[in-house]
C-alpha cells in the first residue's frame, strides 16, 4: 500500500504542521476498513491489487494510509455512521484515470472525487492534474 510517510498535501509549512497536529490524533481511535456496498472482501482485495498494478503502490491508500482522506470535523447526522473512504486513489494522468475505471467497473465500486478544500484533487506531492471527464 502507498506509504504516507514525507507525503506532503500542502507546500507551507505552517499548513503541513497544522494538518499533522489535526490528523495526528483523530477522532477515531483508528480507521475502519469498511468495504464498498455490496462488494465482498476478496473482490475488493482483488480490485485494490489491480489498482496498484494501473496506479502505482504509491498512489492507492487503504487503512491508516487514509488519514489524509478522513475529514477529523465529520459530524455524522443522528444516526449515521461517519463517513470513511474504503481506499483513496491518485491517478497521474487521464489514461491512469481510465484504467482505475475500468478496474473500479469491474468489481461494481463506486466512486467520487475528493478535495474538501485542501487541493487533493490537484496535484498533491508532485501528482499532475487530471482534468474532470465531461459526460457526451
């Protein structure tokens, strides 16, 4: 899995330093794997392979590798359960995005596109930008 370690989101310090002490002690003891609705543990296993084959090791986060994609001020609705990602993804380029597609229709995940204002959905750690994919 992608290792966080010296992934830096932002480019000033003082907002990297800020993010850590945030994320540093979150909310949650610890981040639940949860799995896509209606998809088992060995077709996820399976998709998550696959995506690290079309991504990279270094651009699928799963497990505590998620703590730059879980919002620590989530406050879940009575009785809704917080919102946490079952992997999060960084294609580099249109075709990595196509693939990660391909691979994420396969095994029936779905998918949604993230920044919450903290310019992950742009190039984060030297990542290129990926332009929206227009519908026809």
């Amino acid at each position: 899995m992608a290792s966080v370690k010296g992934l830096k989101p932002y480019a000033d310090p003082t907002y990297q330093a800020a993010h850590e002490e945030v994320f540093s002690t979150p909310l949650t003891r610890t981040i639940e794997t949860v799995l896509p609705p209606g998809v088992s543990q060995g077709d996820f296993s399976r998709a998550i392979e696959k995506f690290i084959r079309v991504l990279g090791k270094d651009a699928v986060f799963t497990g505590t590798d998620l703590k730059y994609y879980v919002d620590p001020y989530d406050i879940p609705e009575a009785g809704k359960v917080r919102n946490i990602p079952s992997a999060a993804v960084c294609p580099a380029s249109v075709e990595e995005l196509q693939e990660f597609l391909k691979v994420a229709n396969e095994y029936k995940i779905a998918v949604w596109t993230f920044s919450r204002g903290k310019n992950l959905g742009t190039d984060m750690a030297g990542r290129h930008r990926v332009s929206p994919v227009a519908s026809r």
